[in-house]
C-alpha cells in the first residue's frame, strides 16, 4: 500500500478537490493508495471545503461533502510515501519541514502534458471558471500519477 497526502496553503480548494480527484482515479484502476490531504496553514482547521470547489466536483460527478480542512504535520513524513504540492510556496514550505529522504514533488509534476515546475493556481479569489480549470488540472496528474503507480 502507497500513501499519498496533497498541501496546498488552506486545505479547503486545491489539496482536498485533488484528494476526492485522485481516490476515484485510484479506486477506479484497483489502486490500493491511502489519500488524504492539507493545508500549509491552521485558519481553516475543522471547516468543510470551499462551496465553489464543492459545486464544481459535483458538476463533475465527485463528492467532497465529508471534508474537513486540517493543516500538515511534520509527523506524517514518516507516514506517507509521497507528498504532493500545488505551488512553489508549498513546495518551499513543506521541504522546510522535510526530513533529507521524504519524497515532497508538485502535483503536476505527473502530468505529462503540463511543463516543468507547472503550478496548480489558487482559485479562491477568482470565478468559476478557475476552479474548472483547477479540476482540469488535477485530473491530467491523478491520470499520470496512476499510470506512474502502475509502473513501479
């Protein structure tokens, strides 16, 4: 078994709409991968995630209803197998924390199509459309981190 945890800043947009993503992608290939998910920050600690990211997973057939934001502890290095980021501020603040053999990558690091270093971008002051192109996003990776699991 593989465990796999997403950080981005808040936990309530882009880690907890990648952790229903990428259980589907997983539970649909026969994956036995443990997801779960995290912000970098405490603020949000407890809340359900964002309405907008809710609605957009469910126009797209995902629920993230049982979702409850928490923030990253150091202690799930050891844990976890892999530690995937939505940006470089994450990737910065979670290798801060990192012991020198934890394997901490950017989430669309796995996405074949998207280009070194590519970001998932924070929806949370923008419009619909951004949290569509976020799913988007990280529906490219869930597929390329799936195939990389099969492989290895």
């Amino acid at each position: 078994m593989k465990r796999v945890c997403l950080v981005c800043l808040g936990n309530i947009c882009r880690s907890p709409m990648a952790e229903v993503v990428l259980r589907r992608t997983f539970a649909d290939r026969g994956l036995d991968v443990v997801v779960d998910s995290a912000g970098t920050g405490g603020w949000h600690a407890g809340n359900p995630m964002d309405e907008r990211a809710l609605a957009t997973l469910a126009e797209h057939g995902y629920d993230g209803s049982a979702h409850r934001a928490r923030q990253f502890d150091p202690a799930w290095f050891a844990e976890r197998d892999l530690i995937l980021v939505m940006d470089r501020e994450n990737l910065r603040g979670v290798r801060r924390l990192a012991p020198p053999d934890a394997d901490v990558r950017m989430l669309r690091s796995f996405d074949p199509t998207a280009p070194d270093g590519a970001e998932v971008p924070d929806p949370y002051y923008g419009g619909h459309e951004g949290f569509v192109e976020v799913l988007r996003m990280i529906e490219a990776a869930a597929e390329g981190l799936a195939k990389h699991l099969e492989n290895h």
